[in-house]
C-alpha cells in the first residue's frame, strides 16, 4: 500500500511559479514509474511529466521548457516545479505512482492561474 499526499497548490498569477510536492508512506521508495496528471475543469485527466526508475523522463508538449519533475528519495517526495505558469494551467494536479503494475494516486491539489 502507498499513500499520496500532494502539497503546493494555490493561486498564482501568470507568469508566476509554484512547486507541487507528493509525499509518498512506506518505507520504500522505489517505483518503476511516477509522475504528475492534471484535470482541467470539464475536461479529461492528462499526462503532464513522468520520471521512470531507469530515469527517463517525459513531458507533456504543453509544458516542456517550464515544469520540471524531481524526485527525492530521502524524503520520499515527488516534486513539480512549475514556472512560467499560464491561465492554461489551471487544474487539479495529481500524483501517481506506478509500482510492479500498482497504481496509486493522490487526492489532487489545485492550481488556479490568473491573468
């Protein structure tokens, strides 16, 4: 069992930058995949970045350039760092883990961009 708590949400206004933190319980961690989605209002819960075990990382086209997605392991957080935010950022951020075909995900944390 892991459990997902996100942190960091809030109201920005454009332009400006904010930093998500997952924290994830257990005494482990180590995933084969983790990362962040996002669900604007009235639409469909979308990729944003993704870190692999072996490294790898991905990001929607979207945010390529602004958000960066880093992991440490001593603290056992995952982290977004978002800069450059627009009004198109606007949603409910969730975590996610992937763990030997486990999915696990947090209860989202909004982030509210304004013009």
């Amino acid at each position: 069992q892991v459990q997902l708590v996100e942190s960091g949400g809030g109201l920005v206004q454009a332009g400006g930058s904010l930093r998500l933190s997952c924290a994830a319980s257990g005494s482990l961690f180590s995933f084969n995949a983790m990362g962040w989605y996002r669900q604007p209002p009235g639409k469909q819960r979308e990729l944003v970045a993704s870190i692999t075990r072996g490294g790898w990382i991905n990001y929607s086209d979207s945010v390529k350039g602004r958000f960066t997605i880093s992991t440490d392991t001593a603290k056992k957080t995952i982290y977004l760092q978002m800069i450059s935010l627009k009004p198109e950022d606007t949603a409910v951020y969730y975590c996610q883990t992937d763990r030997g075909g486990v999915i696990n995900w947090g209860q989202g944390t909004q982030v509210t961009v304004s013009s």
